[in-house]
C-alpha cells in the first residue's frame, strides 16, 4: 500500500513538472520548479528534481542548457505536451483564437500560448478525419469593404499600451493625429481597445480628462509607461460607447427619417439585413423598385454608403439629404467630364 501511494505521489509531482517546463527560448531552474511544486503542495529538494529530469528527459523531449543554474525547456519542435491532453473542442477553440483574434491578443500571451497554437494544429491533423477537426477548413471571414493592408505598429508601441491597458496605468506617448504634420506629447488614460478593419484603435482620455477618444496605435510612437494609475471614469462601459454614443461615426447631424427608392437586389438585402428596428419596406406601384422608410442616425458613414451604391438608391427624403447626396454626385460627375 505505502509503495503504491508513492508511485502515485510520484506520478502527480512528474505530471506537475511536465506542466511548469517551458518551451524554448523559455526555460525554468530546478529552483524555480521546486517553489512551483511546494506552492502546488508537492514538497521536494532540488537534487531530487534534478534527478527526476534527467529521468524525464529520456522519454520526452525536455532539454537543459549548459547555464548556470541550468535551465530546462521542451524542444522547439513538434507540438508541446499537454496535460491532461488537448482534446478536439479545445484543439478547435485555439485554432480559430489563433486565426482571427491573434491581432488584439497581448505579444507576450501570444508567445506563451504559441505551442498551444502547434499543438492544437497537431491534434486537428491527426483527427482530421473527423467533422469537428475538419471546420476550421471549411469556415472563412471575409470583409465587406475593399480589403486594405492594416498599418504597422511597432513592438514597443504594442507592448506599453497593451500592459498599461492590463495595469491599469497611464503611458505616455507622441501622437501624430490624422491630418497633421507634428505629433504632439500626450499622457494617456487607457480604458479600451477597438479592432476595425484591421486597425487597433485605443478609448483613452488625455491627462486629467474625463472625455474618452479614439486613437490609432500606428499613429504613436516614443510611447514610455508611466508608474501612476490611469484615471478612472465612472460608469465608463466600452460597448455603449461603441454602440449607443456612435464612437466610430462621424456625426453630422441628429438623427433622420429616411425615405428611399431601392433597386429589386437592394431591396431583398436589406430586408435581410435592416437598417433600423422600425425599417419598412415596400413595393412601388407600377415599378419594379421599392419604397424603405427607417430611421437612422446622421453620420458620415450613412454617406458613404449611400454614395457607394450609386444608381440603386435614390433618395427621396429628407429634402436636405438628397441635395446634399446631389451635390456630391454633380462634383464627382465633373470630375470625370
């Protein structure tokens, strides 16, 4: 019986080491591992881990560097142990963070999830025999608009804003906003951050402002984090200010009770996809196009989009949208006399 429950005790403090070993360029101390251990409750002195990896490294492909104290990695190659084992749910869940959320992940949780990213690809092509492990090949995103390649923003420049984002700390940083030709010096308040067709924008406040505004991480640079906490805005919620307060609109006015000549398409895609909650549509007597009525908020991007579907849309109402939508289309027309 006291041999068994050695064996056992053996096996948790084996599978507890496997689990604490990083991969390299990473790696842990015996010493390190032993106050891992004994804060996971598994008490043993640092020769005895020595011996135990020596033994490990025979069946699994852990390495040691020739440092002093030496430090223990798993080799760079192949897919990482995992304990218990990566099953396929999970293989899938860090194939798609991998894919499409990668961008927005902090780069040192990136890096540290990286094997987890191998090994999850690992476990799909060994299972790709099966529906679940073949999804991820069989799903796409694709954007709407015209693709764009997104902005660089430099390492420094991510790594200070996303850990004082973490913190909960100010930074401090050169900004260059969009239309002018010197960047000015600013303390910043972090409180968000917004990925939008491959840009990341950053919801802070400046200095001892309570007002939160938009900035584009590429537009930054001479970013320094600062030890003080940033300022707190009561209530602040980061959806309802994308959602409710439009933070991504540019507002040109209130909001508007349109009314709309839609081509047949446009018609059906929008009744799909509606513009507003109270949104009508119906067919025009006589005519093959349709008559919509929605309200809408007034915003550059009502414009834009209005603009972008040409002969499909006319405009019937309001009188000053129309004109407005009129006059931009007489200047392009000029343009191309």
């Amino acid at each position: 019986m006291k041999r068994n429950q050695q064996s056992i005790e053996t096996a948790k403090r084996y599978i507890a080491m496997l689990g604490y070993i990083p991969r390299r360029p990473h790696k842990i101390t015996t010493s390190e591992l032993s106050a891992k251990l004994e804060a996971a409750g598994l008490r043993i002195d640092v020769r005895s881990i020595q011996r135990d990896l020596n033994k490990l490294s025979t069946n699994f492909p852990l390495v040691s560097d020739e440092a002093r104290p030496a430090g223990w990695s798993w080799r760079e190659e192949g897919p990482q142990l995992s304990i218990p084992h990566m099953d396929l749910s999970t293989a899938l869940t860090f194939e798609l963070l991998s894919r499409y959320l990668s961008p927005i992940l902090p780069r040192k949780l990136h890096a540290h999830l990286r094997p987890n990213f191998a090994e999850a690809r690992h476990v799909l092509d060994q299972m790709g025999a099966l529906p679940l492990a073949r999804w991820s090949k069989r799903i796409a995103v694709v954007p709407a608009w015209q693709p764009l390649l997104p902005p660089e923003v430099s390492g420094p420049v991510l790594d200070v804003v996303y850990e004082a984002l973490l913190s909960a700390v100010r930074f401090e940083a050169d900004y260059l906003a969009l239309g002018s030709d010197k960047a000015k010096r600013y303390v910043f308040n972090p409180h968000g951050l917004v990925y939008r067709q491959g840009v990341i924008y950053l919801v802070a406040s400046l200095f001892d402002w309570d007002n939160p505004m938009l900035f584009a991480l590429h537009r930054m640079s001479g970013v320094v984090l600062l030890g003080d906490a940033a300022r707190n805005l009561k209530d602040f919620d980061l959806d309802r200010y994308i959602n409710e307060e439009h933070a991504f609109e540019i507002p040109s006015g209130a909001t508007l009770r349109i009314e709309l000549r839609l081509a047949a398409w446009l018609a059906r895609h929008l009744g799909e996809s509606r513009l507003s909650k109270d949104q009508t549509i119906a067919p025009i007597r006589g005519s093959d196009q349709f008559r919509l009525v929605a309200t809408v908020a007034d915003t550059a991007q009502l414009h834009w989009w209005l603009r972008g579907l040409g002969p499909d849309v006319e405009i019937l109402k309001p009188a000053a949208l129309r004109r407005k939508i009129k006059a931009d289309v007489a200047e392009l027309a000029s343009m191309y006399r």
